[in-house]
C-alpha cells in the first residue's frame, strides 16, 4: 500500500504561490512552509546561506591554536577517519596546510590493526615525529582516554567531530562538535568532511568575515580559493548520508559543481575507472559509484591509499591508484557476496534441521571482516524483512559487527538498550542500522538475548512506511516533468527523491540482465486507453534484495501497480526518461 499524502491547505498554497502546484507540494511535504525556506531549499547560496563558521563552540579557540601552531613552526597531525567522511575531511586540511607551506602531516589509523579513532600506539608514532598539536576529523568526541594520554605527552588535541558526545567530554584543549552540549550555532548536522571544511573557512576567513586570521602563508591564499575544496567537502556530505538541509544543502550542492570540474588528478582517475561522466555526476554517482572504492580501501586494505590518490599530484600515481580502488572494491564486491552465500546456506542448514529462521537473525565468524558486514546485513535484513545481527574479528580478541533492521516498524537502538547490560561492550546507531562489539565469551548467547528482548517489545508505529508524494500517469513521464523534480535536488537523507504510485500498468516486457541476472527490466504502458500507446522502461538494480517477495507477482502480460522515481537514462542516446522501482504493491 503506498498512502498519499493530502492536499496543501489553501493558506499554505497561498505562501508558496510563485511556485507551480507540484513544486509547492513537495516543498511542503519536506517541511519547507514559507517563501524564505523555499527560496534558500531551491537555490542555495554560497554568500548567502552559510554562517560564519567562528559562531561555532570552540572554533574561535580552535582557530587561535592552529594559528599559534602555523607561527610557530610546530608539528601539527591531522588525524582522520578511514571511510569516506574522515579520509576527504583529512584530505580538506591537508590541502589546506600544504597550501600555506606549514609543518604537518596526515595520520589514518589502520582499520584492521588499529581500530575507530585515537589509539595511544599512533600518538607515540606521532610523539616520535615531534608532534606538538593533532586536529581529528570525523572522531575523537569519544576517545576520553587517548586524549588524555596524548595530553600527558604534551600533545594538544582539537576535536572536530560530528558523533553524539558521551557523557563525559575528553580534555582537548578545543571540541568542534556541534552535537555538543551549549551549542548554540544556526546549524548542527554537519559531517566529519563538512566540519573539516568550516574549520578551514574559520581559518582563512569567508568574504562575510568581520576578521580575518592571520598566519604565515596567509598571503598564498586568494579570496574564494576555499571553494575548490567543496569537492571533498561535498564527496563526504553525500558519502555520509547526513541531512541534505541547511548548510549541508549548500555543501552538497556547490561540492557537485566543483567535482564535476574538478582539476584533482586523482579524482579524474577514479570518475574514468568507475565509469562516472565526471562533467555530469549526480549524488547517485557520488553514493554508488565514488564512495563504496573510496570505502573499500579501508574495509579490504589501507584507507592511505584513497587518501593518496586524492591528493598525488603525479598522474603515473594517481591512474595506479585509482585502478588499485577499483580492484579492491571488485574484492569487496566479492568478499561480501561470499559471506552472504554463506549466510543463507547456514541459514537453509538451519531449516533442514527443523530449526526455524528466528525473529532475529544473529550469526558471524571469527574470519569475517566487519567492515563488510553492514552490506551483508542489509541485503540479509531486507530479503528476510527482518533484524540482522553479523559478526566478525577486526585485529583483537574483540568481536565487532553491523545490524540492520529489516522492517520499518523495528527500532534496531531501542532493541540493543533492551537486552541485559552485560551483552555488549558497547554499540550504537538508530532505527534501521548500527554496529556493536561483544566480548568473545559473550557471543553465544547474543541470539538468544537478542530474540527474547525483541520478543518484549511492541513494536513501534508505521509511522515511516512508504509515502507517495502523488499519482503519475505514463504519459506525464516526460522530461519537462523530470526538470521540475530536479530542482528539488541534490537528494538524500532529509530530502528523499520524490516518489510517484503508477497504478495498474501493464508490464509489455520483463527481462533479467548483469553478471548473475540480479537486475530487473521492465517496461510498461498504460491499461484501458487505446488511443495512448506510449510505454515506458523501469528499472531496479539487485531486485530480488530491494523489492522482497513482491517481485514474484511481476509477469509479462500482467497489470501491476508501482512505486517509482524517475531518473534520466544517461547509458541510452537522448537521455529519455526512465522509472527506478522502489515498490511494487496495490493502493
């Protein structure tokens, strides 16, 4: 069933009466209420929607010891994340410090051998390479004990962080975390990568700036050079998956223009070895096709090889790179379709033996990667429409996982807060996903906890189900109907592609295509108007995990209703348009 939503009111249509009927509804439906929001949502101003990153708590202290650092000749450590947030952040500050000829480097803990965030063996690495002051991206608000440690070397720490605080605040000498308590700045859901980038107009000072800092190098830096840095910025706010609003609309939208003209050799490379059109890349290309090599370097390998190729200015380099991601994700591709091959023949084992698949599926092993384990659960979660817990080993006698929910009336959090306090060491996220740790000898009893808290739970309302933002017939598929929607991009969280119910199409034609036949083609046309004899394609890549037994009632010859987005074919000579089936189901 796909509700729709209602009608705007007529005082509401009133307020957004320079806008046409369609553009006024799914601006509502997002939340944008007035013209003031309509016209920052639709066109996001570089100059105009953008606060003045020193309003942010402890940027203004931040910024004094950077630039005390910067003076001084200290040795400073841009310490970042190994995903696709932290490694553009890392690559947003370096770029920045190599601009001004600072005293710097780079540090990416090993994701299999070091772990998420500080780690007391990397301070003594950095200690040793005199080290006087590290700047994080995209972690440290949780690493009580590491900043202390490093403190105790005389090492100063600036947290930039975007992660939920705990209870207790490390000691840093500045927090740059707008999740923080006190924080009073106009926005505060900013990534790691986007963070990083605030920090670097802080430093340099935006044209609205009253004060500009002033360091040595400062006079390398041309007014608005910051903004070719958007292309990281940009790449980790789509990467992600952070809300598309706010100052993150901004971001995310300029970050597409400067990647789509990018002069960084090295995302030239990866656009060419991944197949993106880098002069016409959408959010899509950056979630599917950029982001998965650059997090694969870390999941199968070594995240320094992503952040080499962003920043090499050497092309030999930056094509050996680029080919080296592309290789290790096709490894990923395949490692994780192995796990989960094994995950459903323990899974048919477990029925050959009369044991019924639980309400909550928990399996894993020891030779496991985590890092690949959130992809496995999801394909897992959605085919079964259920909780899916996986486990696996990452360089110590810790066990480390992924879960996702499967259905959208399960709160994955709330199930984690419900079993007994001793289950996990520690675990995280929100409705539909997150990770966890378990202690080794508190692994085989996590199936059973798990099921039993699940099995005391009511169960949340469907209060996130499937909502059409209207009803499409075939023949308004045209182009001029897809610019109208295009204005409303980029999408993603906070900004959802809209969605359209096509009832009762007729499919004309169904086939299969990719490596394995995973893919689903269709094309449909119009029931009981014989005069209208246009159709059209849809389309769904993995169908089988994203539509769930729903794609069994799908045959040639047979009415069926849907629920789309529409796209643009860009593989297809004049770019028609085309549906992407999110659904399939009746209203």
């Amino acid at each position: 069933m796909f509700p729709l939503f209602e009608t705007l009111s007529e005082e509401l249509r009133k307020e957004l009466e320079e806008y046409d009927d369609l553009t006024a509804a799914l601006l509502a439906r997002r939340g944008v209420t007035t013209s003031t929001e309509a016209e920052a949502f639709l066109s996001p101003s570089y100059n105009d929607h953008l606060d003045d990153p020193m309003l942010i708590k402890d940027m203004p202290k931040a910024v004094e010891r950077i630039v005390q650092a910067i003076n001084s000749g200290e040795r400073i450590a841009v310490w970042s994340d190994y995903d696709c947030d932290g490694i553009p952040g890392g690559v947003v500050l370096h770029d920045f410090f190599k601009k001004i000829n600072a005293n710097f480097c780079n540090y990416i803990p090993h994701r299999h051998h070091e772990g998420f965030g500080l780690n007391n063996g990397g301070i003594d690495t950095l200690k040793i390479d005199g080290v006087s002051l590290i700047i994080t991206v995209d972690c440290g608000i949780a690493d009580v004990a590491s900043v202390a440690y490093a403190n105790s070397l005389g090492i100063d720490v600036i947290v930039t962080d975007h992660h939920l605080p705990g209870e207790t605040l490390p000691e840093a000498f500045a927090i740059v975390d707008p999740k923080q308590e006190g924080e009073t700045y106009s926005y505060r859901d900013f990534c790691g990568g986007g963070l990083a980038w605030k920090l670097v107009t802080a430093l340099i000072g935006l044209e609205t700036s009253e004060a500009k800092p002033s360091f040595k190098g400062r006079e390398l830096i041309k007014d608005g050079w910051e903004k070719w840095l958007l292309d990281m910025a940009g790449l980790s706010t789509i990467a992600d998956m952070v809300p598309l609003t706010g100052e993150n609309r901004v971001i995310a939208k300029y970050g597409l223009m400067v990647m789509r003209k990018s002069q960084r050799i090295g995302f030239q490379k990866l656009c060419k070895v991944a197949r993106v059109d880098q002069r016409t890349m959408t959010e899509d290309d950056v979630g599917f096709m950029i982001a998965p090599r650059v997090n694969a370097a870390s999941r199968m390998g070594d995240a320094i090889d992503a952040f080499r190729l962003f920043t090499t200015e050497d092309g030999t380099e930056a094509d050996m790179l680029a080919k080296k991601l592309e290789a290790t994700n096709r490894s990923r591709r395949a490692s994780s379709a192995a796990v989960t091959k094994r995950v459903h023949e323990r899974l048919e084992e477990r029925k050959e033996q009369g044991i019924p698949v639980q309400d909550v599926i928990v399996m894993g092993d020891p030779e496991w990667r985590p890092g690949l384990l959130g992809l496995v659960a999801n394909s897992v979660a959605e085919e079964y429409q259920r909780p899916v817990f996986l486990w696996g080993r990452e360089g110590s006698n810790i066990l480390k996982g992924s879960c996702r929910a499967g259905r959208p009336d399960v709160h994955l959090l709330k199930l984690m807060q419900a079993v007994p306090a001793d289950t996990f060491i520690d675990f995280g996220g929100h409705r539909a996903s997150g990770g966890f740790s378990v202690q080794e000898d508190a692994i085989h009893s996590l199936e059973e906890r798990l099921n039993t808290a699940y099995a005391t739970m009511s169960m949340a309302e469907l209060d996130e189900q499937e909502q059409a933002d209207g009803e499409l017939a075939i023949s308004s598929a045209t182009p001029q109907f897809l610019k109208i929607l295009d204005r409303l991009a980029p999408f993603g969280m906070g900004n959802p592609k809209p969605t359209f119910v096509l009832r009762e199409v007729l499919i004309d034609e169904l086939s299969w295509f990719g490596k394995t036949e995973e893919h689903l083609r269709i094309r449909v046309s119009p029931v009981g108007l014989e005069f209208e004899t246009k159709s059209i394609e849809g389309i769904t890549f993995y169908a089988k995990r994203q539509l769930g037994k729903a794609i069994d009632s799908l045959e040639k010859g047979k009415n069926t209703t849907l629920l789309v987005t529409l796209e643009r074919d860009t593989f297809t000579r004049g770019q028609p348009v085309r549906l992407r089936i999110v659904s399939i189901g009746g209203y």
